[in-house]
C-alpha cells in the first residue's frame, strides 16, 4: 500500500531529527501492558461487534535503541483470549454467536521521538508497524423460521496495521522510566472500522 510507504518515511525523518540529546544512546528493554479496543464492521446488516470479542488485553515485551531523542523499537505481543456471545435479527434471519473466542500474537517495529517537557517527563510521538496472527473459536447459528444452520468458527487469519500514537514519560533514575500512552490505527486490520490502543509501560537502559 501507498500508505506504508509514507509511513516507513515518516518514521526515518522521526529518527533523523536533529536536537540536543535527552538521554544517552544504547539499548534498552522494556514491558507494556496494552488494553485495545476494536471497532468492527457491519457485513450484511450484521454488526460484527454483537459476535465477536473487541477488548483485548496483550502483553508487549520490546527491545529498543535510543539514538539522540530518536529512538528504534522491536516488540512480540500476545493476548489473553477473550470471548463474547451475541444476537442480531436482521431481515428476519437470526444469527447468533456462541462463545466465540479470539487471540492474536506477532510482532512490531516501531519509532518515536522524545521531546522534553520539564525536568524528568518527556513527550513521546510514536509509530507502530504490526503483522499479527489472529485466532479465532466458537459456534454460530442462522435462525429463520422452523430452518436453522449451524457452524463451527475456527481458524487464523494473518494480518497487518500501523498505529500513530502520543505518550508520557516519567524517568525514575538514569535507566529506568515508566510511561502511558495511546494510539489509533491509521492503516486498519481487516474488518475492522476503527483500533484504539491504551498503554503502561515501563522501560530500562543498560
């Protein structure tokens, strides 16, 4: 796509820009716990948010490299499975969602830039590139009079994003900070209408 290209330049201009150095450059290691929050689409008349689960929570474990205020960032995330079970009636065709399970796990390259606010904090810009495996379980079933059809959801679906996001970062000590963070999704998984992710992080420099 067009847009990633626009995106991979933006991310080497975040790196390129020159300013005084907020920290020392190295690598760093780091954990996130992430919420996100999925927004579906409609498909027939059905909207998928009824079925199928859209709050996720993922673990996030990342290696970075600071260079100047710039910085580079690797990561492997993985989420709980979450479930839901839903209803929708349209054109008098029922369907229903029964326990219908979904989980993901992948990666991300990302980059940022920190600029400084005041003493320990820094303001954090950021882009994310993700390809994530999605996994999806459960049971749906179309209604319509005395028919009825039923079906086993199983399987997994590759896929990629690119999120845009602010953070905040409270630097305890020389190597270690803890920061929140959020971001929205400007190239957007499949099926999807909108992702909004909410972050806690916390990061330390060797």
């Amino acid at each position: 796509m067009k847009i990633k290209n626009k995106i991979i330049a933006l991310m080497i201009s975040l790196i390129a820009m020159p300013t005084f150095a907020l920290a020392k450059d190295g690598f760093y290691a780091g954990a996130k716990l992430t919420k996100i929050d999925i927004d579906y689409n409609t498909v027939e008349g059905y909207d998928l948010n009824n079925f199928i689960p859209n709050d996720l929570n993922a673990l996030d474990v990342h290696g970075g490299y600071n260079i100047g205020n710039g910085f580079i960032e690797v990561g492997y995330l993985k989420s709980q499975k979450e479930t839901k079970s839903g209803t929708q009636t349209v054109g008098g065709v029922t369907l229903t969602g029964t326990n219908v399970g979904l989980e993901f796990n992948g990666f991300r390259i990302g980059t940022g830039y920190n600029y400084n606010l005041q003493n320990n904090i820094t303001l954090k810009p950021f882009l994310n590139y993700y390809d994530l495996k999605f996994k999806a379980s459960g049971t749906a079933t179309a209604a319509a009079g005395s028919q009825r059809a039923s079906a086993e959801i199983t399987g997994s679906e590759d896929d990629s994003g690119i999120d845009a996001g602010l953070g905040i970062d409270y630097r305890i000590n020389n190597q270690s900070k803890i920061g929140l963070s959020y971001s929205q999704f400007i190239d957007k998984f499949s099926d999807t209408d909108s992702t909004k992710t909410y972050s806690i992080s916390f990061n330390y420099q060797f």
